[in-house]
C-alpha cells in the first residue's frame, strides 16, 4: 500500500504544475517537477535477475526578488527515491533535501557583497544494504548541515557564479543519540568507562569555523542539452584547515521533447571526518561517488 501511495503522489505532483514562469512585482518564480524511472523485468531468464521498478521524485524551485542593487534569492532542490523488488522491502536510491538562500547588493558590474546560508539534510531513514537493512546509519536531521556567511559574489555571465567567503560558521547536526554516541558524520563518539559502561552522551552538534567558496555553473553547451554544476569547498579553521570538504555536484540534461528528458547526474563528497569502511575492513576518510542515469518526465514552469 505504501509503494502505490508513493507513486500515486509522484504521478499527482507532476499533474499539479502545469504553469509559466510565475512573476509577481519583483519576484521571479520557476520550477520544475518531475518523475524519473527506470524498470527492469525478467521471467525465466536463464542468466538470472530480479524484477524492479524504481521511481524516483525530484522537485527544483527558485525564487528570486530583485529592486535596484538588492538581490534575495533562494533554491531549492527536493529529491526522493526507491527500488521496489518484488516481495522485497523498498531500497532508497535518492534522497535529497537542499536549500540555499542568499542576499546580494551590487558594488559594481559582476561584483556583489553576498551573505549566504545553506541548510541539507535527507527525509528518510538509510541503511548500508551491504550489512543489513534493520539498523539506519542516517535519517532527517541526522545529518544536517547548515552554514551561513557573507563574502563577495563574482558574476560576469548568468550562467556562471563565484561565491567566496573567508568568515562562515558552519554546524553538523546529528539528532539521534544512537547515531551521534557512535561518533557518525564527524561528532566526537560518546565516552565509555573500561567496563563499557556510558560515561557521557555525545554532543549532537559540530560546530566548525571556516572559509568556504561555491562555484556554480549552468548552461547549455549544444542545442536541448544542458550542463549544471556545483562546487562546494570548506575549509575548518579549528580542526586540520588543510583538510578541504568537497561536494561536487554535476547535472546533465538531455531535452527530448516538452515532457521527456534524460538526465545523467553525478556527486562526490570528501569530508575528512566521515570514517568509511572499506570492503577489506580498513577505517578511514574515502571519496564518496554516485552515478544516476534517468529518464525523466516532468513540467517545468
């Protein structure tokens, strides 16, 4: 039952926007939903394989006001995702909770003094499929992230964006005390007597200090096809500066018509604080990559 309500509000969502551009005084509303899907079925198939159907739900929103030399703009990026395997419980392939507001004022031709907060975080639990699907190593708020601080925006073109700021206060937020005792997302773990016996709950809350820049790219290099980018580096003043966060975001969009689209979707993280073991049982800092093929069908307004 939880499978065709899922599906059933994707279908519904992307039957409800079926508008323009929406402008009103000084601001500027777009948005796109849509339902991207991929399926695969087999009936005595020698070679082996399982039937699945995975939908998945993506929903981008922008609204900018701008008067004069004041900018307010805002983004958000919505995303959710399973696979369902027949009399198999469904397996999260996405999930995305993204929101990034900013104000500028224009000191001069390409040139703005920003200041800029972001807020992340995902709507449902995870579990490391590879061990188990019972114990969740994530869930909402668990993590978040979220940061704010001004710097100076360089845009000499619409499609190309620097934001730099040397001052940005930046937290890690894990809201379950499971999650956060064992140390998860960077916390420092709980404390333990030699007996194994709690001594204390870990915080959970990080805060860090730093310098963080994004760069963002979005244009289209050939005729319905589309490339956006996004580049995000941190930099932690109080815990091993040289140790660069990076998350690397990389869209490409294939028009087919006004409804179809096939998009490839790339994301690398580094985080020097998220321990990672790998398939020989070593402990460490890893570069995290994901690949996403999909075709899509949607409505932007």
């Amino acid at each position: 039952m939880k499978k065709i309500l899922f599906i059933t509000l994707l279908f519904a969502s992307v039957a409800a926007f079926s508008q323009d551009t929406i402008r009103v005084g000084n601001w500027t509303i777009m948005g796109k939903v849509s339902l991207n899907i991929s399926q695969s079925y087999f009936a005595n198939w020698s070679a082996g394989g399982i039937s699945s159907f995975t939908p998945i739900g993506k929903y981008t929103m922008t609204a900018n006001y701008k008067k004069d030399r004041h900018e307010w703009n805002n983004w958000l990026d919505l995303a959710l995702g399973y696979n369902l395997f027949l009399d198999v419980d469904p397996l999260k392939t996405e999930d995305k909770i993204e929101y990034i507001t900013s104000y500028r004022y224009q000191l001069a031709k390409s040139w703005y003094f920003a200041v800029l907060g972001k807020f992340a975080s995902q709507f449902a639990k995870g579990y490391d499929y590879s061990v188990d699907s019972t114990n969740y190593i994530s869930k909402f708020m668990a993590p978040a992230y979220i940061d704010v601080g001004p710097g100076i925006t360089y845009e000499p073109k619409d499609w190309f964006t620097v934001y730099f700021s040397p001052v940005t206060p930046a937290w890690i937020v894990v809201n379950d005390q499971k999650l956060a005792d064992e140390g998860a997302f960077g916390l420092d773990a709980a404390v333990y007597d030699t007996a194994g016996i709690l001594v204390s709950h870990a915080k959970k809350v990080k805060s860090m200090f730093g310098a963080k820049m994004m760069i963002v790219l979005k244009k289209e290099v050939a005729k319905n096809i589309t490339l956006g980018t996004k580049l995000e580096l941190f930099s932690d003043y109080l815990d091993n500066p040289q140790n660069i966060d990076v998350n690397w975001q990389v869209l490409v969009g294939m028009k087919v018509n006004n409804w179809l689209n096939i998009d490839l979707q790339t994301t690398l993280l580094y985080d020097n604080d998220i321990m990672i073991t790998d398939k020989n049982g070593n402990i460490g800092p890893r570069t995290q990559f994901r690949e996403v093929l999909m075709v899509s069908i949607g409505y932007t307004f």
